[in-house]
C-alpha cells in the first residue's frame, strides 16, 4: 500500500518506520521546512521504549538520553523528599524495558533517521495538509498549494490542531484548564550548586507543581512549571513566554528551581486546553493518531508514548486486515486499531486529569493524609508504587496479542 501521513512529529514518524517495515511505501507529509529543535524534555516510560525496540529504533534514540536514577516527589519551597523509588535498573526489571529522558528534538532527529536509512525520500518537508478526499478505494491528501497526493491511506499525525480531524469532526472546542505549562531547557553546567536531582522529580506545591529532570547524557536540565492561572494563551511549542513571570509564579520556591528560571535562555508557555473523548478516529481511509485523536494533560508524561503504542498497533492491524489477501477489508482494520487503542488513551486521559488535583492541593489536612502513606510505601514498599504504574508501563502493544 501507499501510506500518506499528515504530520512528521513523533507519532508520524513512528507510524512511517512501523509501515515501512511491514513492507509499504509511506509519503511523510510535514508542514514545517525544517526539523528543528523546538520543544523541550520528553519521558519516555518502558511502554514506549518497548514499540521503539521492535522497530529497531531504540539505540539510536537513546544514545543521547538520560536513565534516571529515581521517581521522586518533593515539596516544592523546602525541596523536602515525600518519596523516592528506584527507577533505572526497576524499569527493565519490573517493566522490560528501558525509561528515557529525552530532548523531543533528538527524539524526532532520531526516529527521521530511521526512516530515512529504510527509504531516503520518505519524508517531505514543508507539506502542509488541509484536507483528505476519500476516493471508495483509496483517498488523496489535499496540501495548501493546491497539490493532491493519491495513496491508499491517510494517517493523521498532524497533532493537537490537526487539519484531519477538523475534516473528520468538525470544529475543535477544547476547554481551557486554568493551567499554564513553562518550560525549558538550561545546560547543567549553568546551575552551580543547584542542579536538579538525576531523578524524574516532580515538586509539589500551592496551585503549582514542578517536574524536572535530565537530559542528553545528564548535560541540560528540564524543567516543566506548571502553573493555575486565569489568563489565556497559545497550545504551541513556540509561544515564549517572560522570565520575570516565571520567576512571580514560582517566587519563594527551592533554589533548584528558582536557579533554572534564572539561568533559562528561552521560557516556552504553553496554556494546556482540555478535549473530551472523540466520537470516532477514522474515515473511510483516512485515520487519527496520537495528539491528533486523543490530546491530554502532561500529569501522566504519556502523549507522546500514547502516539507512539498507537502507530505501532495502527501498523499491525492494517497488516491483519491485509492478510486475509482476496477482498481484504482495510477499513475493518483501521476500525479494529481504534476499538483497541480507544479505551487505553481514555483512561489515560482520564488519570492525567485527576493527577492534577494531586499535585496542586495545598491544605496540610490532604497532605498529611496523602503524602504521609506515600512516603511509607516510597521507604518500605517500593513496589506497592512501582505497582501503581504496571497496568500503564507493563502494557505491551508488540506482543501477539
Ligand atoms: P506532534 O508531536 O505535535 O507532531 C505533529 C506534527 O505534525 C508536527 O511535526 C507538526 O509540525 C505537524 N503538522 C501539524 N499540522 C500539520 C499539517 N496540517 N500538515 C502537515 N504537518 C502538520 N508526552 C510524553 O510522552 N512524555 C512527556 O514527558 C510529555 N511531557 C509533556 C509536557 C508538556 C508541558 C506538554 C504540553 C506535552 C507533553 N507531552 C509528553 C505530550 C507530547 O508532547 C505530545 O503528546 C506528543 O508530541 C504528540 O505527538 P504527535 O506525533 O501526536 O504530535
């Protein structure tokens, strides 16, 4: 088959290296005229890594990543430690496979290259998609200029505004969360004698929360403040937001994390907006995945992992579909991909959203109550924790089933 994919962020790519290995041809249509390095820190938990190793991709995407050491939870003006659970070697143990911290830079950098070793001219740069037309037996991607690009199927990897699913669904109506999301990336060597732990350490506080953690081989710091405020703004990677903000919203805060506002080159703000469930993912011949079909809240650190279990299964039922040979229904297998894939992101929709609440309460009552238990579990029973998350990172899409 002729794959076309709008969009050539982590889920496109992804889904072009799953299609290619079983055998198709695959067109990335990506709007941006170069891949650059926008964007900040992304953790990639074992979930993830596992669809990246049956891909053949895993060594390369992690040779400039970060193994964190630990899971953490502080507060976030005293720097006081709730918990602490051992990650690195727990994650292959408990999990079978690795989790990474990684630049999304060096992410997307990584899985082009895969692509483009299996077919060079797989991806094209500065293709914007506005539209599909299914055809009965195949479909044809619209662009801006007025170019239409014929293929058997249309995978819309075009991200949280995607122009798929404005086709496929109408006009998007997402809910603004009253959360503003900073981030950015600091080289360690600029923080003196307040780096952040090599944990994923998340910092708890009055109507904010913090995440930090490491990146490229342990050399730049990321930070991710996540702040309660009234003001709209952009869903973007690219909207800069002001330092002297940052520092208001995290004012009083431990010096690791006043230390890398201070020293940040570049603050991105990033207002996090809230979708319900999406009626359907697919159409005809055209197809949604990741951010695209079912954007969520970062409390989880799982949208990226979620577009790259989803590429992977999408891959695999249209080879199901396939495989029946004479009369092969390929629509029955893109509906297959979405009655599996569905209900996993909902639930992790659903999590991420509670898990705001968790992070944010300040009343000493609801922190006695929560942390104190967790910082029990975290010294005495780490694997009650690490038990938390099997359903999530022990999940396996590459398996038979
Ligand atoms: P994207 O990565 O957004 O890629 C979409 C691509 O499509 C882009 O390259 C874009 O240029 C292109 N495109 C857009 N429109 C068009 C068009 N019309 N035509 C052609 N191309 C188009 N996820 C994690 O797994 N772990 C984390 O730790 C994590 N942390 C996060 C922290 C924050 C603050 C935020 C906001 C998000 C975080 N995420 C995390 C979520 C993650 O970034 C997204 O879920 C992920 O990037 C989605 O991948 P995608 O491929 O669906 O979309």
């Amino acid at each position: 088959m002729q794959i076309l994919i709008a969009g050539g962020g982590i889920g496109g790519l992804t889904a072009a290296l799953a299609f290619l290995k079983a055998g198709h041809s695959v067109t990335v249509l990506e709007k941006a005229p170069e891949i650059a390095e926008v964007g900040a820190g992304l953790q990639i938990s074992p979930n993830g890594m596992k669809v990246l190793d049956a891909l053949g991709a895993s060594a390369r995407v992690s040779r400039d990543a970060f193994r964190p050491r630990a899971q953490e939870l502080r507060l976030g003006r005293s720097g006081a430690r709730i918990f602490s659970v051992p990650l690195r070697e727990a994650s292959q143990a408990r999990w079978r496979g690795e989790y990474l911290h990684i630049h999304r830079a060096d992410l997307v950098e990584a899985l082009k290259a895969c692509v483009t070793d299996r077919a060079p001219d797989a991806v094209r740069l500065g293709a914007t998609v506005t539209g599909y037309e299914n055809t009965g037996t195949g479909i044809v991607a619209l662009l801006s200029t007025g170019e239409r690009v014929a293929g058997d199927l249309l995978v819309g990897a075009d991200g949280i505004h995607s122009s798929v699913r404005a086709q496929m669904l109408g006009p998007d109506k997402p809910r603004f969360t009253g959360n503003v999301a900073w981030r950015a990336v600091v080289p360690v060597s600029k923080l003196g004698d307040y780096p952040p732990p090599e944990t994923a350490c998340v910092w708890a506080g009055k109507r904010r929360h913090a995440v930090t953690y490491r990146l490229r081989r342990g050399s730049l710091a990321n930070f991710v403040g996540v702040v309660e405020c009234a003001e709209l703004g952009d869903e973007s990677w690219t909207s800069v937001g002001a330092r002297e903000q940052a520092l208001k919203d995290f004012k009083g805060w431990n010096p690791v994390i006043q230390r890398i506002i201070d020293e940040a080159p570049l603050l991105l703000r990033w207002s996090l907006y809230d979708r319900p469930e999406m009626p359907k993912w697919q159409d005809g011949r055209a197809v949604l995945l990741g951010d695209a079909c079912h954007p969520m809240l970062p409390f989880m650190a799982q949208g990226a992992v979620m577009a790259i279990e989803d590429a992977y299964v999408l891959a695999k039922e249209v080879g199901r579909a396939l495989a029946k040979g004479e009369g092969a229904d390929v629509e029955a297998g893109l509906k297959a991909y979405e009655a599996i894939r569905k209900p996993r992101a909902t639930r992790v929709q659903n999590v991420a959203r509670e898990n705001a609440a968790l992070f944010h309460r300040s009343n000493p009552l609801y922190q006695l109550g929560t942390y104190g238990p967790m910082w029990v579990a975290g010294k005495y029973l780490p694997s009650v924790v690490h038990g938390r998350h099997d359903w999530l990172y022990g999940h396996d899409v590459t398996g038979p089933g």
